[in-house]
C-alpha cells in the first residue's frame, strides 16, 4: 500500500481524514519576548517579532503579567486558533510553512480548550526570551548598521528590566532564552545573569542560549555558574560555510575563532553537556551555494539540527540591496540556481534535523502540482 499526504489548503489529506483538521499555533500561549527599540522603549511580543511583528505592551510603563494579559495579547491568541494567522507574517515563520514546532493540528476538543484560553487570565508564559539588551560584538549586515554595545545609563534600565522580568516570572518559566538580540557572552547584563548565581533560585528554568560563539571558548564557559543540567539548549549563528562568506556576512568575526569553538562547542554536545546543538543560516545571495557545504559542516560539529532562514528586512539594506540580496524571492535573477542548490539536499539524513521551513515547499513545488492532480483524479474516479 503507498500512502501519499497531498496538502491542499494548508490541510494534508491525512489531517482532513482525521479529527486533527484545526491548524492552531500554541506559541502566543508559551511566548514572552522582551525586547529592545530605539524608538518605542521595551515593547513585548508573543512570538519572533520578525515573524509577528505586533506588540502586547511595553514593559517602560507596565508590568510582565499586566502585558501578558493585555487585549492585544488576547486579539493575536484568538487570530492563531480561529485559523486567520492574520498577524503573523507568514513568509517568513518557518513553522507555519511546514506546520512544525508549535503550530500543528489538533481536534475540536484541543481547539476549544485553546480558544477558552485566548480570552482568558488563568495561564502564565512558559519561555522568557531576553532580547531587551542589544549588545553584541559583531556588526552583521543583516541585523544592524553599526556596533551596539550598551552603555552605563542604558544598562541601569535594562538591570532594572531584568531583575523585574526574573521576579515576576521566575517561578513560572521553564526556559530562559539569551538572547534573540545580541550575544548573551558580549552583553554585560546577560553575562552577569548567567555567572551571578541568581538562576540557581528557580531549579525549573533550563537554559536556551543563541550565540554567535566568537567568545564562547573554554574560560567563558569556566566562568559559567551553572550546574550541567541548566543548559539544554545552544544555537549558534553562522551564515557561512567558508572563510571569505562568513567574514562578509558575520562582521568582524573571525572564521578560524568560529572553527576553534565550534570544536569545543562540539565536545561539550558529545559530552552530553549540551542537551541539543543547532547552527542557523541566514539564506542570500552572497551564500546560498554554500547550503550543502553548511550542512555537512552541522554533521562535523555534531549538531542535532540546522535551520535555514529567509532574509527578512530589518531596515538595514536600502530596498535594492534587499531586492538584490532576497534570492528566496521569484523573481530574482538567480532564484532557479538556489532551486538547483535546494534539490540536492539529502532530506534522509539519519539523527539531522533540516529545519526548512519557506525552502521546504520551493523543493517541493515542482511536485505538487503532478501529486495534486493525482489526488482530483482519485476524487472524480470515487465521485466527489
């Protein structure tokens, strides 16, 4: 018997036949993002605000839990369970592109239970991730236009914001991400957070730490106040897998520095130290032929999983360079070649995690449509 799953309106012949049929995302209800803008303060967002780009408050001028509840926070919850994701940016969420991670299907009885909860203030968020501090030591065209590093008047409010976030929060988290923003190694905030002890007061937190690992080497991890199960989670941003690529796209950071930890960084997975290792790749026009070389470097490190990124727009391209740059994109000159590139990946790999997301359906569109022709004819022939 050869059984074939057909999506057709975001919904697979498999989940249509079954009670699982109401696609949801359980994100908005585990997700609080704190974050950090020039121009608006400390706004708050349920999800990667890339992906969901509206905020449920600020925290310059209102508590964690207050945000938590607010009727924006209630609005972006209904919007995920009554199958509109009109807030979400779909493009660019991995997981609404290949229905993984929190967004999945579930049966009238989960859905119910969801949508009660969207209206609701009987629940507390699970993750905390601390983007509030943007501090980093590199300047990745990407994601910013110059060196940001806070200064002393600026890390006396973001002190003040994660303390607050800690105490409010604390005893309801069960992860702690740093960061989504900068490096958790090159801020003095995080460094602090993760080497002061104050973690050891809530045993239920584990750690996700996102680095770009330039300073993550043996005496930084020394200085680590944390017991071997904190940690179960480390990713860590790259962008490249040759020297010249890297260093264009992760400035001013070093290949050989990358190559020296991600040994390290490696052992300490092998080890069992590190519960799960991931690499993230920023896919463009400069790196695009590298994707399979960058695959082959995750199985080197001994990485569980590598996830493979649009290029979104953080206002730091004009719109040429972006248009230039966004190879994701159709009409780019040389969006067939990245489809080439996309077709040679081995999607069997054995104990790899590809997190594809927007690329895993340009490497299956060209069979698509020939499946879903398929599936109307085994509908006419059944009479429907």
């Amino acid at each position: 018997m050869v059984v074939v799953s057909v999506c057709i309106n975001s919904v697979t012949l498999k989940e249509y036949m079954s009670d699982k049929k109401y696609m949801i995302c359980t994100k908005p209800f585990e997700w609080f993002e704190a974050s950090r803008k020039k121009e608006t303060g400390y706004p708050v967002y349920l999800c990667c605000p890339g992906w969901l780009p509206t905020s449920i408050g600020n925290l310059n001028d209102q508590a964690p839990l207050e945000i938590w509840h607010s009727e924006e926070a209630k609005k972006i919850r209904r919007s995920v369970t009554d199958g509109s994701f009109k807030y979400c940016k779909k493009e660019f969420c991995p997981h609404l592109n290949e229905v993984s991670g929190p967004v999945k299907y579930v049966d009238q009885g989960e859905l119910d239970v969801y949508k009660s909860m969207a209206g609701n203030e009987s629940f507390s968020p699970k993750v905390l991730n601390c983007s509030y501090d943007n501090s980093c030591n590199l300047v990745c065209p990407t994601c910013r236009i110059e060196l940001m590093m806070a200064k002393a008047p600026e890390r006396k409010k973001i002190n003040s914001i994660g303390e607050r976030l800690i105490k409010d929060l604390g005893d309801v988290l069960e992860v702690l991400y740093v960061t989504g923003s900068g490096d958790p190694f090159a801020s003095r905030h995080y460094l602090e957070m993760l080497t002061n002890g104050q973690l050891k007061k809530y045993p239920n937190i584990k750690l996700r730490l996102h680095t770009n690992a330039q300073l993550f080497t043996a005496d930084t991890w020394k200085k680590l106040s944390l017991s071997e199960d904190k940690i179960f989670g480390l990713e860590v941003s790259i962008d490249g897998a040759t020297k010249a690529t890297y260093e264009e796209n992760r400035k001013p950071g070093k290949w050989e520095i990358l190559v020296e930890n991600m040994k390290f960084i490696a052992g300490l997975k092998r080890s069992g130290v590190i519960e799960e290792l991931r690499i993230s790749f920023v896919v463009q026009a400069n790196n695009f032929r590298e994707i399979n070389d960058f695959i082959r470097l995750g199985r080197e490190w001994s990485v569980d999983s590598i996830y493979f990124a649009t290029l979104n727009d953080w206002e730091t391209f004009s719109k040429a360079e972006q248009k230039k740059r966004s190879v994701h994109r159709r009409g780019h000159a040389e969006h067939s070649l990245l489809l080439a590139e996309l077709r040679k990946i081995d999607l069997s790999i054995d104990g790899l995690i590809l997190d594809l997301g927007y690329f895993k359906k340009l490497i299956d569109k060209a069979v698509q449509p020939s499946l879903l022709n398929w599936f109307k004819r085994q509908l006419r022939v059944f009479g429907v």
